[in-house]
C-alpha cells in the first residue's frame, strides 16, 4: 500500500498487479487503483515442496503473458517487482516488450534453485535496478549479482509515525496497571520466529519480578498449531503462568505495541530485516532481538535495545537491565524512536525508493 501511494504521488498512473485475489486487492481498489490479478498460486512459506517448485516456472510463464497483455493496453515505464515469486514473470515480460525491471529482494537465499534464479534474474540486462533490504539479503547473492544493486531499508507504514500514543487505553485493555512491566513478543507463532524460546527464557524471571507480564500476541495462524500448543504447554509449567498472556490470535500491532514496556524479537531463523522491531522502537520501545540477519541493523545495540543470542539464557541476561531500570527502559525508548525517524521513516525511505528505482 505504501508503495503504490508513492508511485501515484510520483508518476500519476500506476497499475498494481497481485498474485491472485485477497485483502491487498479489495484495499488497492479501494483507494482507486487499477489492479489486475496475476496467476501466480500461493506458495509454502520456508522449504518448497519439489513439485511447487517446477510447477512455478509454469505459474511464472502465464503470468508474464498477462504482465505482457497489460503492457499492450497502457505501455509503463517501468515494470517494478515487490518479492522473489514475482522476479521471472517481470524479467521474461520485460525481456520480450523491452520494458525496464527493478526487482526488489527482501528474503534471504542461501542455495539451491531459489538463490539461482534470483541471481539469473538480478543480472538480465532488462533489469535497470535492484533493491535488497538488508546485508543478510545480499550476502549470498554475491558480487556480479549485486552490480545494479543498492540497499535500502524498509520503513514502518505512516500511522506508527504519526498516530498518538494509545498507551493508557491499551494497557487498561490488556489489564495491566500502572507498575505491570508488560515485555512482549509480536507475531505469527512458528519455530521460526521464536515465541518458544521467548516463554522459556522469561518465564524463570516471574518468580523474581512480581511486577513482570508475558505477552504472546498471535496464533499460528493454521501454519503449525503444534508449535503454538508447544508455547501454551511451556508457559503453564512456570509458577506464575496466570502472568503469561497467550492471546491465541492475530492483534492490532499499534495498540498491543503501546501497551508494552519492551518489544522482545526472538527470531531463530534469519530475518531478512525484521519489520516488527523497527513498529516497537517508532511507538518508543526499546527492543530486544536475536543476532538474526537484518535484526541488527535495526537494533543499535546497547543504545535503542539489546541483541543476544538465540540461547534462553543469552536472552534473559539481555532483557535484565530492563527489567530492573524504569529510565533505562525510557531513554532507550526515545533513542528508538529517533533512530526510526532517521533511518526507517517512511517520507525519507520510500523518496529514496523513487529515486533508485525512477532517478
């Protein structure tokens, strides 16, 4: 949604094309954008079954026949990529009507086909630019890949900017009182982004700290609801588990963040970047995240939160100082979110966007 907006303010006509149907759609349209369905099928998040890889390349042809289709109606001047399931289409459709290509990496290959068809794609001499979001992201992609390349953080969308703090409201709703230390943890529940590990690293501390709350804010969202069982089993072995909240389902990031004391990003893959952490220090949190890909680009560590392995021990030693230090808490906060205004500001990211991508 924020890039469209941006490159409407910036050019005028933009069409938005997205695989198959969903929410991004029926918002795109109705904020008046002209967008056209792709057929382009979901994919499995992580590890790709064999057969979704090869019918891919399918997927990817059909869709670039209608990216081409498209292009006949009203020529671009410019066909932009927004993730790796969109690269071939947008390369083989700009190949064949001579269209230019940006191509915008955020997911982080390490091997296999998946990294050698990025790398095909970022060197096609239709490609004028690429994107990629963090040095975790271009690692493995390797130099002659990166030759039209720039990194360009993400930004948090506008309203965790701009909208006013709802804290007392919020923590009232979360039944929280004013002396609760509410630390928590934000996200699809997955062995991937730690929740686990999360619960059994501070759940230990609430025998120590009467004042400290758990959250678990998500589900796992029919992904793998063993894990989110896993979770809920771990937080009812600790003396003191009617302090751990498991919502059980998705929240409202802004308000949940505006209720907490401290943002905990316990990620044990590697982050692309990590989006969530960069929400929690623009609503003034200090954050604490895994030495996990693009997390510590985004966490200053020791100034706007902590990093730490992704041991429990390593995590609960991290989030110590916070727990005991109220104006620690505070002044990590607001150089949180300065550090968001300067680095991870939507206004300033997405000008330097345009003119990456338009010049």
């Amino acid at each position: 949604m924020d890039l469209a907006a941006a490159f409407r303010r910036r050019v005028g006509d933009v069409r938005v094309m997205v695989p198959g149907e969903g929410e991004a759609k029926a918002r795109l349209l109705g904020d008046g954008f002209d967008v056209l369905s792709l057929s382009l099928p979901p994919m499995t998040a992580g590890k790709k079954p064999l057969r979704e890889k090869f019918s891919y390349f399918g997927s990817a042809r059909n869709a670039a026949a209608e990216i081409e289709e498209a292009i006949k109606e009203r020529r671009p001047d410019i066909i932009y990529a927004n993730a790796p399931r969109t690269f071939l289409a947008a390369v083989l459709a700009g190949g064949r009507t001579g269209v230019p290509v940006a191509l915008a990496l955020h997911l982080i290959f390490t091997g296999g086909m998946e990294l050698r068809l990025v790398r095909w794609c970022f060197r096609r001499p239709i490609v004028r630019r690429c994107v990629y979001c963090s040095d975790a992201v271009a690692a493995p992609l390797g130099e002659r890949a990166l030759g039209r390349a720039v990194k360009l953080h993400y930004w948090v969308s506008p309203p965790f900017l701009e909208e006013e703090s709802c804290r007392e409201e919020s923590r009232k709703e979360w039944g929280l009182t004013e002396t609760d230390v509410a630390v928590g943890v934000l996200g699809r529940v997955s062995k991937t982004k730690g929740q686990l590990r999360f619960v059994e690293a501070l759940g230990p501390l609430l025998d120590s700290f009467p004042s400290l709350r758990l959250f678990v804010a998500g589900a796992s969202d029919f992904e793998d609801p063993a894990e989110e069982e896993k979770v809920r089993h771990a937080a009812e072995t600790f003396s003191g588990s009617e302090r751990i909240t498991l919502t059980g389902e998705m929240v409202k990031a802004l308000p949940f963040l505006d209720a907490m004391d401290v943002l905990v990003v316990p990620s044990q893959w590697e982050e692309p970047f990590g989006l969530v952490a960069a929400e929690g220090m623009a609503r003034r949190l200090p954050v604490i995240v895994a030495r996990s890909g693009g997390l510590v680009e985004i966490v200053e560590d020791g100034v706007t939160g902590f990093h730490c392995g992704k041991d429990a021990e390593s995590l609960r030693e991290a989030i110590l100082p916070l727990l005991k230090d109220g104006d620690l808490r505070r002044k990590m906060g607001v150089a949180a979110r300065e550090r968001v205004e300067q680095h991870f500001n939507p206004e300033i990211q997405l000008e330097r966007l345009m003119e990456a991508v338009l010049g």
